[in-house]
C-alpha cells in the first residue's frame, strides 16, 4: 500500500538524528553534519509537544463543531439511519483533510493529522456499529481489528496500533471464555498469544512502522507477564466465576504462577540489561514492583510501614552503590548523563507536586506523599 | 537500515573519509547502555518509600517511643544531610552551578521533606506554633526560597513557591490547581491574580537581571498557570467582568509573547488555551444576542480553524527561531 508520510524523508530524519548524536560525542564534525542535512534533507513540519498539543486540541474542537455542523442539515428525523449517513460523511470530510494535511502541509504525527486520523477512524466505525447492534463482542473486535490494522498499515499511529492489539486480545480472550475446554487455561493462552505477537513484532518491518513496534511490544511484554501473575490470575478467576466472597480462592497450580510473578520481571530486566533494551529493562522494573505488590497482598505478615522502610533503605542504599559502581562502564552499562532540560524542568515540579505540601496545622501531613505510582515514576 | 548502511553511504558521497567511519562503527559497537534515569527513578522512589515508611512508623508508635527520641532523630538526620550539602557545596553564582556530587540534589530534597516532618510532629505533639499556623508554614517557606537559591534546586524552590502559596491559602500545584481550590471562597481569585502575576513579574526580572534566569521556567510556569485560571474563575463569577477579562487576557498576550524569549513553548500553549477560553466566554456574554445567533453555528469552527492557523504559523508570526 502507498504510504502517505514521504519514507525517503523518515529515513533521512533519522540519519539525521544519528549524525547529531555523533556530533555531541564529537565523532563528526560541525561541517560534516552541514553537510549530511543538506545531502539528507527531509522537511517535515514537527512542532514541540506543546505546539503538537494545542493543534490536537484545537483539531478535535474544530472538528467536533464540523460534525455538529453537518448535522445540522438533517435536524428533522433523528433515526440511527441519518446518524450513520452523518457519520459517513464526516468520515469522509476527515479522511479527505487527513490526506491533505500530510500530503500539503507536510505533517508528521503533528497533532492535526493524529486528531483527523482518530476522529476518522471513530465516525468510520459508529455506522458499522449502528448497522450491526446484536454481534458478539468478538465479533465486534473483529471488526475494530481490521479497520484498525488498515489505518496502522497506512497511518503507522501508535494509538491505532495500541487499539489494535487491545481488540486483539479481547477478541481472543472472548472466543477462549466462550469455550468450556479452553477457559480453564485462559491465562496460557494469553502468554502464548502474547509470545506469538512478541516474535512476529521482532522482525524489522522497516522504519516507518519503529514506534507502532515498540508500543506493541510493550503490550506484548505486559499482557504476557499479567496472564503469569498469581495475583492477575487469583483475582480475575474469582471475577470471572461470579464468586462473591471477601478473600478469592486458591487457584490450581499455585505454585507455578508464585514462580512465572518472581522470574518474569527478572529475566525482563536480565535480557533487557543484556541486550541494550530499554523497553524490556522499563517493563521489568514495572512489573517488577506490581510483583512486590502481589507478595504483600497475600503474605501480609510484616506490617507495611516496615515494609516501607526495608524497602526504601535497600532501593536507597542499591542505587547509591550502583551509581558509584557504574561511573565508570561496565559490561556495557554506564551511568552516563543524557540530555532533556526540559524534563528536569517538569521533575522539578512532579517532585513539588509529591513533596511539597506544608504542614497545614490542624491536620498532619508527614511528607512522605503517597507512594503509589508503582515502580519507576518520575522520569518518565 | 543500520549504523553500517548509513556509515558505507556517506563513504560513498564523500562526507567522511573511511578511517572516521571505522572509528564510528567501533564507538557503536562499544558504546555503553546508560540506566543513569533508570537509576534516578529508583532513588526516587527509595527516597518516597523511606520517608513514608518512617512517617507511618512514628504516626503509630507516637505512644511508645519517646518524643523526644523521635524529634532527636529526625533533628539529626536533618543535621547529618546539611553537613553533607554544605561540605560539597558550590560557591553561590547568579548563574546556574553544576554541583560535581552526585547525591546533593537528593539529598537537599530529602533534608527538605524531612524538615517538614519534624516541623508538623512538633505542631501536631507541643502546638509548637500554637494556633498561628501561618508561621508554620511561612517558616520552611523562606527556608525552602533560601536553601533553593543557595543550592541552586528548581525542586526546592517549587517546594518554596507551594508554600509561599499555601501561606495565601492556595493550591499552586499546575495538577490541582483547579481541583484544590475553592473559587467560590471572597478574596481567594484576587489573591490568585495578585500572587501569580507577582510571580510572573519574578519570573520576568530574574531573567532580565539575570539572577538565576534558569529558574524563571518554574516561577512563570506556575505563577501563569494560577493566574489565569484565577482570572477565568473570576470571569465566569465575579463582577466587573470586563476587568477580569482584560486582566485575563493581558496575561495570555504576554505568556505568547513571552514564548519568543523561552526556549519552551508550553507558555504559549498556557496563553491560546487560556486566552480561547476567555476570549469565547467574553463573546458569548458582551456580544447582543441578535449578533450571537448569527454567530453561534460558525464560532466554534472557524475561530479553532483560526487558532490552527495560527499555531501552524507560529514560528513566523512571532518570528520564533526554534
């Protein structure tokens, strides 16, 4: 299929990018990087995250006030039958200025062509669900699937790509709940539904589709390490046979999910660690913490402020040691300082956020915060 | 495409000769992995732990350890983490200062929370403050603007400025300002007005004066952010509602403005937001109705098609480089 982002200038933003991490660590020069932008060039319009947000905020409103707009002209009977010719209409109105936008305005994932594309995608399915109102749920993924998958070869948007493997696994787990054999074993089913899509997403489907992969293997690498979470497992049995009692029951090989909760994380973080993986190291230290969390839930035998504290001197005095022991690279690792003012701009301000309430008198506030946010929260 | 493909291109175009190329594909084979964020949000969350951790422990064994016992420790934690920050500490500069320890920035915020700790324990056990709960708060205030300051810390003088706010009885914080604060209160959108400008005109002079420029981010992020939303409370309940509207959009003319200056946009965003939102509501109320039912179908369309417009062309308008 033809894509509508211009693939030579994707690559060369990236030969760009890298040529301008080889400049900070002085592998080229100043000239030689003039030189590669100028035989690379590529002219997307790509406005800051602040800019990206007011365009996307602005394209929705302008674009809700279209459809109302439109609907206008079929004020007189309000039947599901005008809805859905309404809705094609705007879908066509959004998918034509989607078009324009990134073919005229040379747009690259800038807010506006994000908006049009979900608005789209949005007023092209509500006559599909208008028009079929008794499908099963699995069937209705289906349908959200494909069209999903249409616009994520096409667009390459990693919300659309997230909404497509969502429907994917919802239409699995549906089929596999709907069926008395497999519904005992639906947590395996979900680790190897999730380890199917984790080898296929491994290969390189080229850079054009880089961050719609990244986010399908980080739902990948989640759903796989939930459907072997004891506490996942545990409570959604219960959930799912309607059992109404305070404490979930025990649940069959018990033993096995106390094991996939304690490995998964690690060997996530190891292979993550091993292979230079950001994605892998983040969602081991992730699942990482909702693991402690599983143990505390069911072992609660010391109680939580002792936890609290073990907790935080051992990750205190952990890190230090890891800084100190990494300042100079070891097996691959360093602790090298990247760049990103403006994230320590807003640190600054989640750490306020957290820290900073005062004592107000009457009512007493340790400030501590609270310690939610389970796992790495700041910098990300 | 690989290091190695865009390496052999620009070999064969010419940009680099072969010996820097080998070198490159060395530094990409060698380079390391840094975890120094990774390692950073841990310390963080070790830091959130132990702190609530001990808050809790003291909370429930307020009866059976010794006050005193308690107070001494905090006291001494607090003193241990000074004697650390001052024996690494940089000479003061108006500039910004790179501290080459390591650990003094964690350990500025975690004598800061600590100071609030033992602060709140001798209110809450001795009234220390009795009902004066202004000084307690005023307090770490000015000790927070100091210590950031001195320390050279965004994160402290954000502690600084919440306090500063808390000491009006306001919520500053840019996640709760609208949840937090009630607008309904007398005195309360006048009070935010006054102090969030006050804080903007901070902003304004340090980086004029160039006394810690750095830190205008911090002081307009949220002095702009208090403001309006207080001038927009004050649009939609109070009355003269063409002062607040002029205030209102006095302040987001500026934040546009100011984005020319600063290097991040997020000020511009703060001001089209705010100033849409003031500039449609003041519409809808001074504008007679005969012309308002003529306008209302287009309004939302058109003017969000402008602020498109607008936002595309940015950089030229406001002749912005980056």
């Amino acid at each position: 299929m033809k894509k509508p982002y211009n693939e030579t200038w994707i690559i060369n933003l990236n030969i760009q990018n890298i040529s301008q991490s080889w400049l900070k660590k002085n592998l080229i020069t100043l000239k030689q990087l003039e030189q590669i932008t100028t035989d690379f060039p590529e002219s997307f319009y790509k406005p800051g995250i602040f800019v990206k947000t007011g365009l996307f905020l602005f394209t929705i409103l302008a674009g809700s006030f279209f459809s109302g707009f439109i609907s206008l002209f079929f004020l007189e009977n309000s039947t599901d039958k005008i809805f859905t010719v309404i809705s094609i209409v705007c879908a066509i109105c959004y998918f034509f200025a989607l078009e324009y936008a990134i073919k005229d305005r040379k747009l690259f994932h800038s807010g506006i062509d994000n908006a049009l594309l979900y608005m789209a995608a949005v007023a092209a399915l509500v006559p599909v669900f208008l028009t079929f109102d008794h499908l099963k749920i699995w069937q209705y993924c289906l349908i959200v699937l494909i069209v999903n998958s249409f616009l994520v070869i096409r667009y390459a948007d990693i919300l659309i790509a997230f909404i497509s493997v969502a429907a994917l696994y919802v239409m699995f787990a549906n089929i596999i709940l709907a069926s008395p054999q497999l519904k005992p074993i639906l947590p395996f089913c979900l680790m190897l539904i999730s380890a199917i899509i984790y080898f296929l997403n491994q290969a390189d489907y080229g850079l054009y589709y880089k961050n719609c992969q990244l986010v399908i293997k980080t739902v990948a690498l989640m759903v796989f390490y939930l459907g072997g979470n004891y506490y996942v497992v545990r409570e959604g049995n219960a959930l799912l046979a309607d059992l109404l009692t305070p404490i979930a029951p025990q649940i069959p090989f018990s033993a096995l999910f106390y094991i996939l909760t304690t490995t998964i994380p690690l060997t996530y973080i190891y292979f993550g660690l091993k292979n230079k993986d950001r994605i892998l190291l983040i969602t081991g230290l992730l699942t990482t913490a909702f693991s402690a969390f599983t143990y505390r839930y069911y072992f609660d035998i010391i109680p939580m402020e002792i936890i609290l504290i073990l907790a935080g001197f051992v990750l205190i005095i952990l890190t230090i040691s890891c800084i100190y022991y990494f300042k100079t690279a070891r097996f691959g690792l360093s602790d090298e300082k990247s760049e990103g003012q403006n994230i320590a701009n807003l640190e600054a301000l989640l750490i306020a956020h957290q820290f900073g309430q005062a004592p107000t008198g009457d009512h007493l506030n340790f400030g501590g915060g609270d310690f939610g946010g389970g796992g790495a929260g700041n910098s990300y | 495409m690989t290091t190695k493909s865009i390496l052999e291109s620009f070999t064969q175009k010419g940009i680099l000769p072969e010996e820097q190329a080998v070198l490159i594909t060395e530094y990409e084979r060698t380079k390391s992995f840094s975890i120094h964020r990774e390692l950073r949000a841990i310390l963080y969350l070790g830091i959130t732990l132990l702190t609530t951790g001990l808050g809790i422990l003291i909370y429930k064994n307020i009866d059976t350890i010794g006050h005193q016992a308690i107070i001494a420790l905090i006291a001494a934690s607090i003193i241990a983490c000074f004697y650390h920050l001052f024996k690494n500490r940089q000479p003061f500069s108006r500039g910004m200062v790179i501290n080459t320890d390591q650990f003094s920035e964690y350990i500025l915020i975690l004598a800061c929370t600590l100071f609030l700790t033992l602060e709140g324990y001798l209110q809450y056990q001795y009234q220390f403050f009795g009902t004066r709960y202004g000084i307690a708060i005023f307090i770490p205030t000015v000790l927070f603007f100091f210590l950031a300051y001195r320390f050279d810390n965004k994160a402290v003088l954000s502690m600084g400025i919440t306090g500063l706010a808390s000491w009006l009885g306001l919520t500053i914080s840019p996640l709760s300002v609208l949840e937090k604060n009630d607008f309904t209160a007398p005195g309360i959108i006048i009070t935010g007005i006054v102090l969030g400008i006050a804080l903007v005109v901070i902003s304004w002079l340090s980086e004029k004066n160039d006394i810690k420029s750095h830190f205008g981010f911090t002081y307009m992020l949220l002095g702009g952010n208090l403001a309006a939303i207080s001038g927009l409370a004050g649009l939609f309940n109070n009355d003269p509602k063409i002062i607040y509207f002029l205030i209102t959009a006095a302040l987001c003319t500026f934040l546009i403005q100011n984005a020319r200056k600063t290097q991040s946009l997020i000020f511009l965003l703060m001001g089209v937001i705010y100033g849409y939102i003031a500039v449609t509501y003041a519409a809808f109320v001074f504008l007679p109705d005969s012309v308002l039912a003529a306008l209302s179908i287009f309004y939302f369309l058109f003017t969000s098609l402008g602020v498109l417009f607008f936002l595309l062309n940015v950089k030229k308008i406001l002749g912005l480089k980056k």
